[in-house]
C-alpha cells in the first residue's frame, strides 16, 4: 500500500504565482480531503470529494482557492494567485467510508512559502 | 454545533511521567472518535478509534483512550511516556455516516529526557 501522495514536498514561490498542489489517494478510498496547517489556526479542512464530487466546500478561503478531482486517482488543490499569508502545510487525506466513519489516512503534505 | 475542545495546548513532561490529555465534544447522535498524532516534520497518523463497543479502547505505542458518553469525553491515556512521545495529539470526532472528521486544535507534548 503506497499510501496516500502528494507532491511537491516543498513549493516556494513568489507572491502573485499560481500554485498547484497535487494529491493521489489510496487506491479504493472513495473520500479524498484536503487540510491546511498553520500554527495559527491549527489544522483546517478546506474541501473533501465523496467519488470525485465535492461535498463541502466551505472551509474554502476565498475565491483564490480551488479544487478539483477528475477521477478516483487525482486531485489538485489551486491558489491563484498566492499571497504570503497562504503559507502553510497542506495536507491531503483520503479514506474509505463503508457506511462507518472510518479513519483518514493522510499525506506527507506539501510545505509551501510564498515570499 | 459540532465541535471538539481540546483544553491542553501544550504539556510538557518528564520521561517515564503518566500521561492523560483531555479532549471532549460536542456532536449530535452516534459519534466515532480518534486520537491522531503529529510527530515532527510528519503528517497525521491514526493512534487510536472508538466506534462501539468496549469504550476503553487499545492504541499503538501503549496509548489507551476511554470514551465516557456522559462526560462527552474520549481522553487519551499512557502510564508511562518517553521521549518519543513529543508530538502533537489531535483528538477527532465524526458521524456515524457522515466522513467528515472534525479536528480539535491539538496538544504539543514535549518530553523533557
């Protein structure tokens, strides 16, 4: 089980630049949900797909922010443009709900600087 | 509202000292709860679950959590913590239904060797 990838590691990149961070959930996990932490606000839920279809988006900051999954296998999480105050650890975590809660198991996260 | 408080922003232990940090929620209906953990550098991982049954519930590492559907609480236990344990710890509630988990705002434990 490779568990669940996101790339970059790392992403530095000026203010006014696009960011796309890229996420592939565990295979079979039909829930995929996207985080960001900061040590301000802790760990906040952006957004979450059930089958590639957004469920919730109001963790959503602004309209800077977007997300997509095209299929079971990818999703990308987009800020356009980038501000300073968007640096953080972004986190994406997937999990398969057969009919119960079950646990999210997360990515190594994409650690991104806006300068 | 649904809600998780955890009251321990940051505790700070000496090794071999017992450990209990508090979390409680507040969710309407059944509830599945989790206690993550953070170490540094690293992302979340699963320590411990509670969704029926026993409510003294057996994690990885020694960790031991009760959940206490009166007090609504799900507060994570070791009797003896070592150096390893500095982390952060997220205690996590969802539905029955629902896989939306919601977060508390996590505990940074140092252990002091």
């Amino acid at each position: 089980d490779a568990g669940v990838i996101q790339s970059p590691r790392h992403e530095v990149t000026e203010m006014g630049q696009e960011v796309t961070l890229r996420c592939k959930p565990i295979s079979g996990h039909d829930y995929l949900f996207w985080y960001r932490q900061t040590m301000m606000r802790g760990l906040e839920l952006l957004i979450y797909f059930n089958n590639n279809v957004p469920i919730d988006d109001s963790g959503m900051p602004e309209d800077r922010f977007s997300a997509k999954m095209p299929n079971a296998s990818f999703s990308t999480l987009k800020i356009q443009p980038s501000e300073p105050r968007d640096s953080a650890v972004y986190f994406c975590a997937s999990s398969g709900d057969r009919g119960q809660n079950q646990p999210q198991h997360f990515g190594d996260g994409t650690r991104l600087s806006i300068l | 509202a649904q809600s998780v408080s955890q009251h321990n922003h940051h505790v700070i232990l000496s090794e071999a000292a017992s450990l209990e940090l508090g979390c409680n929620y507040s969710y309407g209906g059944t509830v599945n709860l989790f206690w993550y953990v953070q170490y540094p550098g690293q992302h979340l991982q699963l320590l411990l679950k509670y969704f029926s049954g026993d409510p003294l519930v057996k994690g990885i590492k020694g960790f031991e959590a009760e959940f206490i559907k009166s007090k609504f609480s799900f507060n994570l236990r070791k009797p003896s913590v070592q150096w390893s344990d500095t982390a952060e710890y997220f205690c996590a509630v969802g539905g029955s239904s629902a896989s939306k988990i919601i977060f508390g705002s996590g505990t940074r434990l140092s252990i002091r060797p």
